[in-house]
C-alpha cells in the first residue's frame, strides 16, 4: 500500500481517529514542511510497507530523493541523506513511531510502537466491534447490476451485480449512505417487438395473464419475427412510440413483461443476497423529454445527418437524438445522471459495467460537465470497468453446446459441486442435515463471488469451478476453513464470547513473540486497506489483505501455542492474551467476509 496525499504548506493536526497511513503520512508532511522550506511545490509523500526483513522496519518514507531533485532544480545541490536527516529531525513525537532509521540512498525507515499496534486490536474488545475508519459521510448511488429485461441475464451482468455489491457494502460500512439502484434496460427499442408480439399471440393478455414463463424463447421469436418481416417490424416501431407516449395498453402489456422478468431476476438477487432497488431506463423517460429540449435550446446539440448529437472532447459524440426522433442509451444516462445529482442530491455516483463501456461513460461524465450538471469540485463520478468472462478454454463463456450459460443453471451447479466437495471430505459424517446445507451454500456462492472479486478487475477472468473450489491458495474455500479454524480455537479452550469479553479487560494482547507482532501489524492495516479501496474502488486488495491475515495466523498457530496439552489430550494451559489475538482475527476476518458477501459458518 502507498499513501498519497498532496501536501499543502499548513501544518496538519493529527487526530485520534486517523489510520495508521494517515498519520504516518501527515507527520512526514509536517516534517518534509519544516525540513525544506525552500521547496514551495512539495510532491506527494511516498510511505509505502516497507518488505519482510525486520531490520527495514515497517514501514518506509522514500520521499528524500523526490525532494533531492527538487532541490537540483533550484540549482542547490543537496544529497538525499542529508535532506532524509532533516526531515527526522523535524519529525515531532507521536506514540505510534517508536524509531526512524535512515538507510542506503536517504530512505527512512520507520519502526511501529507495539502499543499502538495493542490499543488498536484491544479496542475492538471494548466496543465488541471492528469500528470502521472515520470518512466524511457522502450520499452515493452505486448503479450496478442492471441487466436487460427479457434479454439474458448474463455472467457480464454477475460480475456487475457482484463487484457492485461488494463495494457498496464496503461504502455502507464507512457509514456513507448509499443507494443501489439497478439500472434496468426496459425501455429500448426491443420493447416494440416484444409488445406486438404479446399482442399478437395473447390477444387476451388485458384479461388473462399470458403464459410467460419463458422469456428468453419469447424473445427469441420476437426477434425472429422482427428481423424477417417487415410488416412487423413497423409495427414494433409505431409500438416503441405508443410505450413511450404511455398509452394504457401498452403500458399494461409492458408491465406484464417486466414483471416476469423481474421475478426471474430476483431469484438471482435472493440466492445470492444482494439488495437493489430497480430504477430502470423507463423512469427517466419524461427527464428525457426534458434535458433534450434544455441542451436544445442552450446550444449544446449539433445536427449529423439527422441525428442530434452532443460532443464531449473525445472522439465518439453522444447521440440525444435518433433521427426517427426516439432516445437512446446516451439520452437516458444524461437525464439519469441530472436526476441523481439534482433531485438525490448525490455527492458520489459509482457505474459498474463492463470496461466496453468506458467511452460512453466518459462521454456523459464530460458532457454533464459541460453543461453544469456535474461540478468536479462537488461531485465524484467513477466507471468502474471490468474485464470479460471467459471459460477454461479462454474463449468467451458459453455452455459445452455454444450457448450463453444461464444465471440460474450456473448457481445450481456451483450447489452440486460444492456439495460433492464437502462429501470427498465427508463432512456429512460430522454435520446435521442443517450445517451441511449452509456449508454448501456458503462454499457454492462464496466462491462464485471471491474468484470475480479476487482478481483485478480490469482483466479478463477465466471462470473455473475447479479453480475457485481448490481448498489451496486465495480462494474462498481457503479462507472460510481458516475461519472455521480460527473459531474453533477459543471454542476448544471453552471460551464463550462472553468469557472472551471479560478477560479482555484483564489481559492484554501479547505481541511480543514475532509472530504474535507480524500478525498484529498486519491486522492493524484493516483500516488503510478500507480506505484504499475507497479511493480506487479495487476490491481484490481486501482479498489480498484477507489472504494476508490468513496465513500470518497460519504461521502465528505453528509457533505460538495458544492451548497446550499433556500426553492424554488434556487442557494443561491456556494462553489467554493469544486466544484474544486469535477472536481479533476472527473477528477482522468476519468483516472482511462481510464485505466480500461471503458468508462464513462456524462448523463446516
Ligand atoms: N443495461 C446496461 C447493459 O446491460 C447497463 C446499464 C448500466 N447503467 C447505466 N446507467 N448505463 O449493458
């Protein structure tokens, strides 16, 4: 992890509440200010982790050589030693620093203080929870998921639902308040279609609700129908005028079929637990009418055969008008995009689509700005890309037949083969009826999830069951037996979580075996890893960190006894400051879970 912030020349107030890179970060800002007051242009303040070797300490200021060649500039020829001197010097006392040393070229290697590193893990005793950082509380809508109603739902549109998901979960637990809004297409073109069709099929569909069960093959005869006769397809035109003008029946045969693909959807939401409200293009139909006829009359729109269009500096101008008259995709994310800034009021707007998408975003981003909507120094505005889904054979994910993979079909079988897994360790022997079914639920959506979100998501991902349910490496099923593992430590010592609690205000957390201090500095980093994410909305990092924490207490458990026994199995001595260590890690880990969507059980 690095630490970037930009440095003004005020000296900055460190506060209680500010995460370890937070202060490391300001009180070398403060240093760097007071060391080289010549230097009016500070760069940024560069901590990152400083690697394994104990002697490098923990973490490590690099920014000496960076002010060196400012120096230059100025035509002073300072070495980089003597300027990582001065900033020492001027590093002023604060009890999370225990040493600085000053190594090879001019880095500063900076030392933690155990106590800090003690406070902070004992507190989450005191408060019985991990608290999150302390971040200004912003209003954000998070737009994700947002499949195309009638059309399939795909892995694409999984990937959304999952990463979308994570981060507002992530957002929710800083404490800002955050809508999730899907953004469903249920306003296109194809709705033209697929209502001539209803209405030529179910003559009676006003009366009697037409057998839609399924949509997908519905679809496909209206898009048959559609693309071979042309009688039709200028009826589904004059149709798509008529929904649009929202004329009753219509209306009433455009319900019908959202409805059953909305149950459809919400299966997938409910499986895998996720929480949207569903706002789809639809809603913004009379905004559109709106917003064309103000950026109209501002001037904003420029005639191209026909077709309005908005430029936005890049290369591929929006198009606000078809020359038939309808709106488009671009027209809807205009008008959505006024409509979340100046009737929600957001502060922060988060699109997860896949990176295909990046220009058009980047379009709308910069024409709402060039026309008032979006104030940079107001607002924030992301689109949060990702890569395609691919199957083992590196080629687009599709079934064994060719055909895209339902949603559905793809959960089921994640059951199935979570199930067998936990049979291979027969683990029906040992569990009620109960525990298995939550065990293969937890393994089976999971696992789905960690492997989209452990990856970076701007690259492409090979989807493998076989991969993501291997109990080795950064996978979920590692990581969920490690809790158990975990849990299952307090639970041998008898220790009830009421117990846990009580002797936390005793004991204090020992961190002075290596391990014990390895894992602690790493638990500590919880907050920075938060804030990190917050900032560059890369969920893989908390994967990392998780992965982290997992096998530091692996190699914590090898060495550090916490219960000892005698020869006959029986209890001789607990150690209770590591049990508490063990319950801190549990207990990050939980969050963590928490965060990813994973759902850990105690017993698996
Ligand atoms: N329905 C679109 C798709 O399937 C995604 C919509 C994303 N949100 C937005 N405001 N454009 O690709």
């Amino acid at each position: 992890i690095k630490a970037c912030s930009k440095t003004n020349n005020k000296i900055e107030n460190i506060e209680m509440e500010d995460s370890i890179l937070q202060i490391i970060t300001k009180l070398f800002g403060n240093a760097v200010k007071l060391a080289c007051p010549e230097i009016t242009d500070l760069p940024i303040i560069d901590i990152s982790l400083s690697g394994n070797k104990p002697n490098f300490g923990d973490y490590q200021c690099n920014s000496a050589m960076a002010l060196a060649n400012l120096y230059k500039q100025l035509g002073k020829k300072v070495a980089p030693r003597v300027i990582a001197q001065q900033i020492v010097e001027h590093i002023q006392p604060h009890p999370l620093v225990n040493k600085l040393d000053i190594a090879g070229p001019g880095f500063i290697n900076i030392f933690l203080n155990k106590d800090y590193v003690q406070k902070y893990l004992s507190a989450i005793f005191e408060s019985g929870e991990v608290k999150p950082p302390v971040v200004k509380k912003l209003k954000v809508l998070v737009d994700f998921s947002s499949p195309n109603i009638a059309k399939e739902m795909h892995v694409g549109h999984l990937r959304s639902t999952i990463i979308g998901d994570s981060i507002s979960r992530l957002l929710e637990y800083l404490g800002h308040d955050v809508m999730r809004i899907n953004h469903v297409g249920d306003w296109g073109t194809q709705f033209g279609m697929l209502i001539v069709h209803l209405q030529e099929k179910f003559p009676d569909y006003l009366i009697k609700s037409p057998p839609l069960s399924d949509l997908q093959n519905f679809y496909k005869e209206a898009k048959k129908r559609f693309d071979e006769d042309e009688e039709f397809k200028k009826r589904a035109y004059a149709s798509v005028v008529k929904l649009q003008s929202f004329e009753p029946e219509h209306t009433k045969a455009w319900n019908l079929i959202c409805d059953v693909s909305r149950k459809e959807l919400q299966k997938i939401y409910d499986r895998l637990d996720i929480k949207l409200i569903e706002r789809g293009e639809s809603f913004y139909q009379t905004r559109m009418e709106q917003i064309v006829k103000e950026l109209k009359t501002a001037g904003f729109l420029e005639n191209d055969d026909g077709r309005e269009i908005m430029w936005g500096g890049g290369t591929v101008p929006l198009t606000i008008v078809k020359s038939d008259g309808g709106y488009t995709y671009d027209t809807s994310d205009m008008a959505a995009l006024k409509q979340r800034i100046e009737e929600e009021k957001v502060d922060w707007v988060i699109y997860v689509t896949d990176a295909g998408q990046a220009t058009h975003f980047q379009t709308i981003f910069a024409c709402s700005e060039k026309v008032g909507i979006l104030k940079k120094d107001k607002h924030r505005v992301d689109h949060v890309g990702f890569g395609v889904v691919l199957g083992e054979d590196k080629k687009k994910f599709k079934t064994r037949s060719g055909e895209t993979v339902r949603l559905l079909d793809l959960l089921d079988e994640g059951l199935n083969r979570s199930l067998s897994k936990l049979k291979e360790k027969e683990r029906e022997k040992v569990l009620t009826e109960e525990e298995l079914k939550t065990a293969q639920e937890s393994i089976a959506y999971g696992c789905i999830k960690y492997a989209d979100l452990s990856h970076n998501r701007n690259h492409e991902y090979v989807f493998s069951f076989d991969k993501m349910l291997e109990d080795r490496g950064n996978t979920a099923v590692y990581l969920l037996y490690a809790y158990t593992r975990i849990k299952s430590i307090a639970r041998n010592a008898n220790f009830t979580l009421e117990k846990i609690k009580q002797v936390s205000q005793t004991h204090a957390i020992s961190l002075d075996h290596e391990k014990e201090w390895k894992l602690g500095k790493a638990l500590a980093r919880f907050p920075d890893v938060l804030l990190k994410i917050a900032d560059d909305l890369f969920m893989h990092h908390l994967c990392e960190f998780v992965y982290e924490i997992a096998t530091t207490f692996t190699e914590f458990y090898d060495q550090c006894y916490c219960i000892e026994r005698n020869s006959s199995g029986e209890i001789v001595k607990i150690n209770v400051s590591r049990i508490l260590l063990a319950e801190a890690t549990a207990m990050i880990l939980e969050r963590c879970f928490y965060i990813l969507g994973l759902k850990p059980v105690s017993k698996m």
